[in-house]
C-alpha cells in the first residue's frame, strides 16, 4: 500500500492535534496561580500563623508544565522561619491526565530557621503532646494524589533564628520518585569543614540508600563515604565507611540513626547518632579504631613522651552539641598500644586517652609496671593548643640512666618564654646508678605568680638537693650536693654545670633579679672524677686557668670557692688537682670599672713564688642570662 505526501501530512497533524488535545486538556487542570495558591496553602497550614510570600513567578507550557518562583519566604511575627532563593516545578501532561509518572521539583538555596532560647525551659507535658499530637499533612489536588516527585535541592542551611547562626550544611540533596508510603532512593552531601590552627580541614560525607516516608515517621537504610577533597591538609578519611538505619520526625527535625563504621570491609566502630533542631549526639563504640583519622587533634594529644600516634585503638566516642554552643563536647576514652619516649630510648606500653570537654587526660603503663606517665591537660581548642597541664612520670627499679634525660633543665624552665602553665613531677624508686640504688623525685613548674624547681635525690651515701624559685621578679637558687654521680644523661643542671662524668660535693648558692651578675652568690664546691665538663661555671674556671696556659681538661679533681656580689666575683679559691696541685684566687669583675685580676699559686712547690696578671678581658658572661 503506497501512501501519499498528502496522506502522511494528514495523519502527522491529525497525531498533533491529538496530542495537542491530552496536553491542552491535562494543563488545563492546572493553573499556575491555583498552583501557587496550593503551595502557600499547605504550609501555612503546617505553620499555624506564619505567612508565605512569593516573589517573581514564572512559567511555561511544553512537554513539561514548568512553574519557577523565586524567593519564597515564611514569617511569623516578624521572624523569618525560612526562605528558598529558587524554586522550579515541572509537571509532565501525562501526569495530569493518566495520574501517573513523576514530578520534579528543584531547589536552590534553602534556609531553615529554628527557634531556640536556651533560658526558657520547655514544658515536659506540652513537649510530649507535640511530639506525638503534630504531623506535617499534605493535601494535594487527586490530580497529583498519585503522583511521584523527584526532589533536587541545593545549599541547604539550618540557622538560629536569632543570629542566623549555621548549624548545619547540605550541599546536595537528592530523592527519585518521593511517594508517602512508597520506598524511594537518595542521596545527600554534607560538607564538612573544619578550621583548626590555622589550618582548614574539608572533607564531604555522601549518604547513599533509601527512604520510606509516613506522615509521622520516615524510615531510612543509607550508606555513608566519606570523600577528602583536594587541598593539602592532612585529614584523610576516604577509606571510612558509614552504615546506618535511621528514623526522621520531619514535624520536629528529629533524627535517630545506629550506625556502623568500616574500613577495608571491617567494622572498626558501631554507635547511634541523634539530632533535632536543638541537640545532636553521637555515640560511638570504637575497636580497631584507625588513630589516624584523629591526627587533626595530635598535637592536643601528643606530649614530649608520646612522639608518634599510630595503630589502631578501641574504647568509645561521646559528641555533643547543642544550640547555645559554638563548639562540640567531646568525651570519650580510647586504648592503644605504643611506645614511649625517653630520650633516645623507648619502652612498649598501653596508652589511655580520657577525654571530658576541655580536660584530657593521657596515662601510659609498661608491661611490668617499671615506667608510668599520667598527664591531665586543659585544651584551649579556640587557639588548638595545651593551655595547662599536670603530669607525673614514674620509674621502678630501672637504671637511672633511663630517666634522667627526661628531666627539663633548670636553664630551660629559667628561660623558656612559654606562657603554659604546668606542674610536673619526676619519681625514682629503687633506680641503679654504678650498681648503686637512688630514690627520689623531681619536680618543677610555671604557675601564674611563680616559677619553681625542686630535687631530692638520694643514693647509697649520695644525696643531691636543690631549691630554684621565681617569684615577683626575685630568683632563688641553692643546691646541696654530696658525693652525687654525674653523668651525660644528666642534664638538670644544664646550662651551668655538666659533664661526661663526675662527683659532686659541696653547695651553690645565688639571688639575683633579672641578670645573674646582678646578684650574690656563693659556691663551695668540690668536683672529683671529673672529665669533659662544660657550662657556665666549667667554662669560667677553664679561662681563669688559661690566663697562665693551664689545660683544666684532664684535671679530675677541682674545687671551686667563690662569691658574687656587686657584680665583682671574689675568686677565694680554686684548686686545680694535678701532678703539681694549682690554687687561683683573685678578683672579676662583671663592670668596666672595677679592676679584674688573677693570682697563681702553688702551695706544694716552695721554690714557686705567686704571680699576679691583671685582666684587661672581662671573663664574667655579662650576656648570659640564667
């Protein structure tokens, strides 16, 4: 059958006018400003005495009957309760006609307000009556009673009413075919950016899975991928993997969500997530935990003894926040196995980090008890760093080698310009030095009025004592030694005084209130073993000793017996013990008026006679500031 240009031209028209027909018979059920009408209807209707206003409204029939409003805003009593910047409805002609296909709405730029005055207490009866009294009901035309709606929003925000405060962002928002009742599938991007000292951490959660909403309650199964964006920070959660079911109160923005955390395949973590528009908890139970999806806060958690975060952990996670706050309680404790650091040596242990807000405490144990660590700190997390803090570092029947490197020398705490205040205490119990047992403890701190350090150590006819105060400008120090083994991992008494080895005897006294040779001080100490010392008062003696080509280097027994004051060092006696034993005495002086000058003796040698040598070279570091 052959059929003619003509007949072809009839039939497509014929087509066209029927089709013509369905769309002008299926749009004329709808009209845009009964549209609108509806949708100012069922929200106000939800939101008893608001009010929905619309700006400009614009539409289009073709395939689509496409209705696009922009800045839609709902106030009650002079508050915004929310707003949309853009809004576009499209609305097949099959649909309107057969009661069946999908709808698309798309948004873009929604803001929703939530009330909150933290200094009214709600009404536990009322709250309840709401809670299970108030659903959100809409009414749609039978026309779309059937219908599906796809639902594309964008930048999303809840705000507090108040201060338009953002609590929470969603960059995207995705839900095919939403039918009350009927199961649908989304998707959802939450931004997540965090600033901290000085640096920014983004990363988006992406939430894939589906919905069944009821007029009350909507259930959901989702999955959860956690995607680093591009930058240079060092948060990476990409292998993190949420699993959860959740029910959502769209009436109260009330959700309750269990959730499963993995990585690799393996659940590390399981908890529960909580949020409405006043509170959000989450609480985690954590085994094999990755530490390094912490290491934002490391250096909140690490101290000069925990050097390196790595492993896994297990213990648990609290999160909280409410409205009236600007930053999330934590609490939580974790447990994880790592060594410590002491010096240049290690021991394995079990670390245990507490968290309560602000207060964390961090506590390490070794397998036989032989080295502890507790230190609890206050976090200024405004600034990202340790504000204060208390610790305490024990060692039993360990030699005392293993913890003497750990100990801050006087220099460093007399010095440091380091506005932290801390206490911190060292103990040795039973400690071995040349087979030789030393008990005792050390401790020394900064305080808002005062600076400190204190030792008392004792050993097997050996003691070493010593005081250092700063207070209101005045500095104290006195030390009383006796018979006390030095060695190179001694470094208390650093800057003044170390050394390879040696024995102390003898006392130190000084005052003094911003430069030492300002002061008065005192010394009448007896070095014996003595070999490679240096320091402020090894280095004093060894130039007092070249000014007559002396080498005090090999010489392992000295004494020093000298005073300070008015900044003039009365040199009363300094024994050099060699195989013909050397005395200098003689006057320094810190000042160029003060005439300096030294005086040679040795009081074995008969047939030698003193010899004095005035200085021009002022020996005293009038630049060195204790």
């Amino acid at each position: 059958m052959k059929f003619s240009l003509k007949t072809i031209a009839v039939i497509w028209v014929v087509l066209l006018l029927v089709v013509g027909g369905f769309i002008y018979s299926a749009y004329s059920r709808l009209k845009p400003d009964t549209f609108v009408t509806l949708v100012k209807e069922q929200i106000e209707k939800n939101y008893p005495g608001a009010e929905l206003s619309v700006g400009e409204v614009d539409y289009s029939m073709t395939v689509d009957f496409s209705l696009h409003m922009k800045t839609l805003m709902l106030t009650r009593g002079g508050k915004v309760l929310g707003s949309i910047a853009d809004m576009e409805v499209k609305i097949p002609w099959w649909l309107l006609l057969l009661n069946r296909g999908s709808a698309h709405i798309n948004i873009s730029g929604l803001e929703i307000f939530v009330e909150h005055d933290p200094e009214k207490l709600p009404d536990p009866v009322q709250e309840a009556e709401n809670k299970n009294s108030r659903t959100i009901r809409v009414v749609l035309p039978n026309y779309l009673a059937d219908a599906k709606f796809t639902i594309k929003a964008k930048n999303i925000s809840f705000r507090d009413i108040a201060t338009s405060r953002r609590y929470i962002r969603l960059s995207k928002l995705l839900v095919r075919e939403f039918q009350y009742g009927k199961n649908s599938a989304f998707e959802l991007n939450i931004p997540i950016e965090i600033n901290h000292r000085g640096a920014q951490y983004t990363s988006d959660l992406w939430l894939f899975g589906d919905v069944t909403p009821e007029q009350n309650m909507w259930l959901l199964n989702y999955r959860g991928e956690f995607r680093t964006r591009d930058s240079q920070d060092k948060m990476q959660m990409e292998d993190l993997i949420i699993d959860g079911k959740a029910s959502f109160n769209p009436s109260h923005l009330n959700v309750e969500s269990t959730l499963d955390l993995l990585v690799e395949k393996e659940s590390v973590g399981k908890g529960s997530f909580k949020a409405n528009d006043n509170l959000l908890n989450i609480d985690l139970k954590l085994h094999k935990f990755p530490l390094s999806f912490i290491e934002m806060v490391d250096q909140e958690l690490k101290n000069p003894f925990l050097k390196e975060i790595s492993g896994t952990s297990s213990g648990h996670i609290k999160l909280s926040k409410s409205a009236d706050q600007d930053f999330t309680q934590l609490k939580g404790r974790l447990d994880f196995d790592g060594p410590i650091t002491l010096g240049e040596a290690s021991i394995n242990g079990k670390w245990k980090l507490i968290a309560d807000g602000s207060k964390w405490e961090t506590s390490f144990i070794s397998p036989k008890g032989e080295v502890s660590f507790f230190r609890r700190s206050l976090i200024d997390f405004s600034r990202g760093i340790i504000s204060q803090y208390n610790q305490e570092l024990g060692f039993s029947g360990v030699d005392f080698a293993l913890g003497s490197p750990t100990l801050l020398s006087l220099g460093h705490l007399i010095n440091d310009p380091s506005t932290i205040f801390f206490n911190s205490t060292v103990s040795f119990k039973k400690c071995l030095q040349d087979k030789k047992i030393i008990d005792g403890e050390v401790k020394y701190g900064v305080s808002p009025d005062q600076r400190f350090y204190t030792s008392h150590l004792v050993g097997e006819g050996s003691s070493l004592n010593m005081n250092y105060q700063e207070k209101n400008a005045l500095h104290q120090l006195s030390l009383d030694a006796h018979n006390f083994p030095v060695t190179e991992n001694f470094q208390m008494l650093d800057p003044y005084f170390k050394a390879k080895n040696a024995v102390l005897t003898g006392k130190f006294e000084g005052k003094w209130t911003t430069v030492w040779h300002d002061g008065t001080w005192l010394s009448t100490l007896d070095l014996s073993k003595l070999d490679k010392a240096s320091g402020l008062l090894p280095d004093l003696i060894s130039k007092a000793a070249q000014q007559y080509n002396l080498d005090t280097a090999g010489l392992v027994h000295q004494s020093w017996m000298f005073s300070h004051k008015n900044k003039v060092t009365n040199v009363t006696s300094v024994q050099l013990d060699g195989t013909d034993p050397a005395k200098i005495s003689g006057s320094l002086s810190a000042g160029a008026k003060t005439p300096s000058y030294l005086i040679l003796n040795y009081p074995k040698n008969k047939l030698w006679k003193p010899v004095r040598k005035d200085l021009t070279d002022h020996l005293i570091p009038t630049k060195e500031v204790p």
